[in-house]
C-alpha cells in the first residue's frame, strides 16, 4: 500500500467559481485563453460569463443544481460557458460534440438536462432526439463566433444564439449562488466501454482537491501568472477540464486551446504563434507531432513540462518526443471517477514505464480477487482512497456499490504493480486481459515488444476466440515501412515474448479505430471477432 499525508489545506477554496474570481482578482489582465488567434483576458472571461449566467437565471428561469450540457469543441466560447454555469450555481454535463443520437438521448435523459450550449451543426443531430428528452432550450453557437462576427438573439422557438444570448443577459442583474465543495460541479460520464454510460458525480471539493494535490507535485515548476500551456485535449475530458478550469485558472495561466488536433498543419501554425512551456498530451499525438516537418522545426527553447495520459506511453514515443522536443513526458495515471489524477510523475522525477507515484494524500493499494491486499511487485486490480475519488455514479446505486466501498475505496478496473520505490506500474485493463491456455497475456506488453518494431507505427492487441488455446492474441499493425511483412514481425516477436505471448493473427490496417481524445479503441477491433 502507498499513501501520503501532506498538509494541503483543502479548505483554501470553496468552489471552482471561487477559484476564477480570485483569479480575476490576481490577474484581471492576464491573458486566460487563446483560440485561433483571438485572446481573451481574465476579466474578459468574467465579463462575457456574468453576461450569460444572467441571461441562464433571468431569462431562462434555471435555478442552482438544474442540469445544463455544454456540448463544444475546444474553442473561446467554453470557458465562458462554464464559469457562466458555474456563476448561476448549475451543474455541468460535459458532452462530446461527436455522439450519436442514442448516445446523446441516453445523456441527457439519464442527467435531465434542461438546456444545451451545442454547435449549429450539431442542430440536425439534437432535432432528432430533443423530443424524447428533458431538453427545453438550446443555445447554438459557431466557432467564429467570438472571432469579431456578429451573433443574432433567437433562431428560432427555443433556440437562441450563444452571442445573442450574451447580448441579452448584459446589464441585467446575476442572483448570487452559494456553492460549497460538497456541490456537484459536473455529471462526467464515463467513455461507456461496457455498456450503457454512467454519470460520475464530481464536486467542488473533488476538483479542488485534485487542483491541490497536482499543486503539490509540481512545486517549482510552474510559475505563477506565466506559463503558456497547450490543450489538444478535448475539455469535455475530466483530464482537459480540470487542467484548463482547476490548474491553469487558479494559476493565472494562458491556455492555448486547438479545436482539432488532428489537423496538424492547424495545429502546428497555432504552436508558431508563441513561445508555449507545456502541452498535455497522449501517445499518439506525440508520434504524429513528431513525424510533422514544421513541428521539428518549432522553437522549444520555452518548453519544459509535457504531461501524458489518457493511453499507455510507449517507451520509444518517450525517447521520440524527446529527441524532438528536448522534453521526457511525464505520464500519469488517473480516471474519471477520481477528478482524475490518482498517480503522476513529478516532472523533476520522471520514471518512463511507469505512470508516477500516488500524489499527495492518496492511498493506493492492489489487491487479488478476494479483495486481499497484494505485496509490492505482484500484480492485481488497483484501488484508489482520497478526496478526489466520486461521490458515486448518478442514478446508479448498484453500480456504485460495485466500484465504491463504503470506507471509501475505489475498484479502478486496472491491473498495477506498485514498485519497492513506490512507483507505479500499469500492467492493463482487466477487461482487456487476454487468457491463453491459462496463462493472463497483457496487450501492453505485446504492443510494446511490437512498437520496438522500426517498420511499425502503431498496433493494438486482442484476445480472439481459439479452438486449442481458449485465446489468441491478434495484431492490429498500422506499417511505417510499406514492406513490414507479418513474417519479419512474428519473428520480431518470438525474439522478445514467451510463445504463448506471440500474435498468431496479425492483420495490417491503414489506420486504427481511435476514440476523439485519440485512444486506440480495442473494444472496437474485438467486436470484430477474429479476422486472418
């Protein structure tokens, strides 16, 4: 078991509003956020955010704890619609602008959602839907909106505009709310990997507390009121959300949103625009930013922090981004269910291979399949204890109580090694664990050995159904060399893992199956089934 025992005041604060005002207070000129090559201050934030949260209370009748989506890439308009949710004291349910319309109807019927800040594009998406769900008003709003073009007020019968609604709510009055840490500030809905996705119930106080506990880690690294901090990441993720609203406001940072990371050339043209200190990233980005012309050429004389998360970092991606930028990546592990960082490592102390040591006053342990706690070095499920971790899943009892111990343990669903040094050890998700004649085989582990392959440029594997073994393991290649034969590959891979842990399938793709954040899906590849 690993735990620390810090000091941190946790009562420092007593909301994510909190936090912003006292921000605004600090650094009312700093710039906060930049997007597309128009910035916005602090104060510019508040302003803009007061302007909706009145228009939210008077106009639309929304009342502390009512619902609200926020379904946006990343671009000038969500800050200002989450600290004008936040100010009149609603709860916020992140929303990715790309879900279907079972996704979408099962979000928001399951959250009650009342009102819905969504793109124009989106409108024939939600038409769909909107009929079979609690949804009464919807604010729509372009992503050149808050680039100097004008906005109109409503489109049409409960459709209003995002820069009209603004416009409207000017001038008029914002009735104070009371918010305590045990508020909810968010419904995060976890990525729905089996079955139907659930609403993790985060408060004020798990997000502060996570805010200080990442703090706490990165002492001497970041200096207030002066770090330009890139976010790829999508801010309907807990990882993005609670960097740009919890890390980077309450340190009077700037960050510089990319609305679409997958477009590169955009992206690289945004990272020319400033020097930049920090970016937090995941595996595959790295890769893809490292194989860009116009990314190698960038300055990075300002550069000194790179968090990864989200996926398994590759040991070669490490010495890759490195090479390139002059930076280790600093990987860390967390979940939505616990705000969401649970171990990192310290930027000063970085272990590749591994995803850090628990943060400041969080208790980790593993443990087998009774429950029984596990010595360090043996691998089992990992569970989480600290003020970071869930108030629960929103109208969800029993799934609760399968995950949430009533002293307070979380069952993460990963399987970890905690080290003698107490550094941390992802082995897998246990779901994803492939069981070949017995014997447990961990698709990290394959998908490392496969990535020292020079010839390959991503992989994922599985477990497929196997007449004499129970399992096989199948590979999922992506080629950098056009002529990577499977033979040259398999042989590659009886050279570095046991038989057992050797593909017996290896099917080449041109490219593979990646949610939005830019996570490999696996459940994707084994819904498939066995393919030769």
């Amino acid at each position: 078991m690993s735990t620390t025992v810090s000091g941190i005041d946790y009562g420092v604060y007593t909301s994510l509003l909190d936090i912003f005002d006292k921000a605004c207070e600090r650094f009312p000129d700093r710039p906060m956020v930049t997007c597309m090559g128009a910035t916005l201050s602090f104060s510019q934030v508040d302003e803009l955010s007061r302007s909706l949260a009145a228009f939210l209370q008077q106009d639309l009748g929304l009342r502390p704890k009512d619902r609200i989506a926020i379904q946006l890439p990343n671009i000038l308009q969500y800050p200002v619609a989450v600290y004008a949710a936040l100010r009149a004291g609603l709860v916020i349910v992140n929303t990715n602008p790309l879900y279907t319309p079972r996704e979408l109807q099962h979000q928001f019927t399951d959250a009650d959602v009342e009102v819905l800040i969504t793109l124009t594009a989106n409108l024939p998406v939600i038409d769909q839907i909107k009929e079979k769900t609690s949804l009464a008003t919807l604010i729509v709003t372009d992503p050149g909106d808050m680039l100097g073009m004008p906005g109109g007020t409503q489109t049409r019968e409960g459709v209003y505009s995002f820069m009209g609604a603004i416009d409207q709510g000017r001038g008029q009055a914002v009735s104070p709310v009371s918010l305590q840490q045990e508020d909810l500030v968010c419904l995060q809905y976890t990525g729905g990997t089996t079955g139907l996705s659930k609403g993790a119930m985060l408060s004020h106080g798990n997000l502060i507390a996570n805010l200080l506990q990442v703090n706490e880690e990165q002492k001497g690294i970041l200096v207030e009121g002066e770090e330009v901090y890139v976010v790829p990441l999508p801010l309907y993720h807990i990882f993005a959300f609670v960097l740009t609203f919890a890390v980077l406001t309450e340190g009077g940072h700037l960050a510089v949103l990319i609305p679409d990371p997958r477009n590169l050339d955009a992206f690289v043209a945004e990272l020319k625009r400033r020097p930049f200190t920090a970016l937090a990233g995941l595996n595959t980005l790295f890769v893809a930013l490292c194989h860009h012309e116009e990314f190698q050429k960038l300055d990075f004389s300002a550069f000194k922090l790179t968090a990864a998360g989200g996926m398994a970092l590759n040991e070669d991606t490490a010495k890759l981004w490195h090479s390139v930028t002059g930076v280790w990546p600093a990987e860390g592990y967390g979940l939505t269910e616990t705000s969401p960082t649970v171990t990192m490592n310290a930027p000063d102390a970085i272990k590749i291979g591994t995803v850090g040591t628990a943060i400041a006053d969080t208790e980790i342990k593993v443990v087998d399949e009774e429950g029984n706690s596990l010595p360090n070095g043996e691998p089992g499920e990992l569970v989480v204890r600290g003020p970071q971790v869930m108030q629960g899943y929103w109208n969800s009892p029993e799934e609760t109580s399968a995950v949430l111990s009533p002293d307070g343990w979380f069952k993460t669903g990963d399987i970890a090694v905690i080290q003698d040094d107490g550094y941390v050890r992802i082995v897998d998700r246990l779901k994803d664990m492939i069981l070949v004649s017995g014997f447990n085989v961990y698709p990290n582990e394959v998908e490392d050995v496969v990535m020292h392959h020079p010839g390959v440029l991503e992989c994922a594997a599985i477990g497929v159904d196997d007449e004499k073994s129970g399992q096989a393991v199948q590979l999922f290649v992506v080629r950098r060399d056009p002529e990577l034969d499977a033979e040259s590959l398999a042989s590659h891979c009886k050279e570095n893992l046991t038989a057992y842990k050797c593909p017996k399938h290896i099917v080449f793709r041109e490219e593979l199956p990646k949610s939005n954040v830019g996570k490999i899906l696996r459940k994707d590849l084994r819904n498939e089934g066995a393919v030769s």
